[in-house]
C-alpha cells in the first residue's frame, strides 16, 4: 500500500509518501508546496496552488490512500478560515484523484509517531527520521506529513486485524421523518 500524507497549510503545505509492505515502512518522497502572498497572488490564485500541486504529486507517486491532517481551532479566527480554506482546497484534490481521504489530529499524529500527544515538532521530526531510516530530519511540514502516513499505516493495520477477528457486517437502516437514511 501506498500512502500520501498531506500536512495543510495556506503558506506551506507538507507532503509525504510511504510503502508499506507487511508491517514495514518505506520512505519514496516528501517535500512541500509553497504560496505566498508576497508574490502578489490572492487567496484564490494560491488555493490553485495547493490544488495543483497535489494534484501533480497524486500523478507522480501514484498513492494507493491518503490522509490529512484535521485543522485545530487557532486563537485568531482569520487565519484558522484561511487553514481551513487551504485544507479545503487539499482535500478537493485529493478527493477529485480517486483517493480516499482518512483524517487525524495532530494529537493522534503525535501518539502514533512519539508516544506522547503533546510532543513538540523536533521531536517529531527525529521520530519520522529514525521509523523511515532517513539520513537527515525532514522539514517541519514534510515531517508533519510523513508522520501521518506512519500513523495511517498503524491505524489501518490494526482495522484489519480487527475486521479480520469480527467483520463488519451490514446494519438495517432506518429512516427519519424527512426521508434521510443512514
């Protein structure tokens, strides 16, 4: 399974690429998509940006998944809009590739790559270092994003071996007054 981690943000947008064969972890690429408004681009032109970009990466590594990165509530409400806009236009991308889309934390991210939901971003990046056996620490974003291909491969893994122990099976439906199903 193929794996594409996408780590949102309006400036700097993170991407990953894992392997996974059994249990074991291969690193193929990573790196990030950059707009900036200093280059006289407004949010439209720069949502195209991220849109294409991953577009483009989908068409390169071909992934089998995806997962992104859930926005969290920032203390400045314009920018969280703006994150979420640029997350918006990520999973756009993603979705219009034929990916599936799975989403985590960052709290999750953590656990899954350090052990501890409040760890700090170096930490991080040493931890996607030494489960992917890369020779430098990758940047923030990229780290960010190759850490959520980690934490997929381990929640996908355990969904198996669950599935494979007690299947899901189909539930009857039932129907609410306006006709909506679930």
């Amino acid at each position: 399974m193929r794996i594409l981690g996408i780590d949102p943000g309006l400036q700097c947008t993170g991407f990953g690429v894992v392997d996974v064969v059994g249990g074991k972890l291969s690193y193929v690429a990573s790196g990030t998509i950059q707009t900036s408004p200093k280059d006289g681009a407004l949010l439209p032109e720069r949502l195209k940006v991220l849109y294409e970009g991953i577009t483009e990466v989908v068409a390169r590594y071909k992934p089998d998944v995806s997962a992104c990165e859930i926005v969290f509530v920032n203390v400045n409400p314009q920018a969280t809009l703006m994150l979420g806009q640029a997350r918006g236009a990520c999973l756009t991308a993603l979705v219009a590739s034929g990916l599936t889309v799975s989403e985590y934390t960052a709290l999750q991210l953590k656990k899954a790559v350090v052990g501890y939901g409040k760890a700090a971003k170096p930490q991080v990046q040493e931890m996607v270092k030494r489960l992917l056996l890369l020779p430098g620490l990758p940047g923030k974003d990229a780290a960010d994003a190759l850490g959520l291909c980690i934490t997929h491969a381990q929640v996908a893994s355990t969904a198996q071996a669950i599935n494979k122990v007690a299947p899901l099976k189909a539930r009857a439906t039932a129907q609410y007054r306006a006709g909506r199903n679930y």
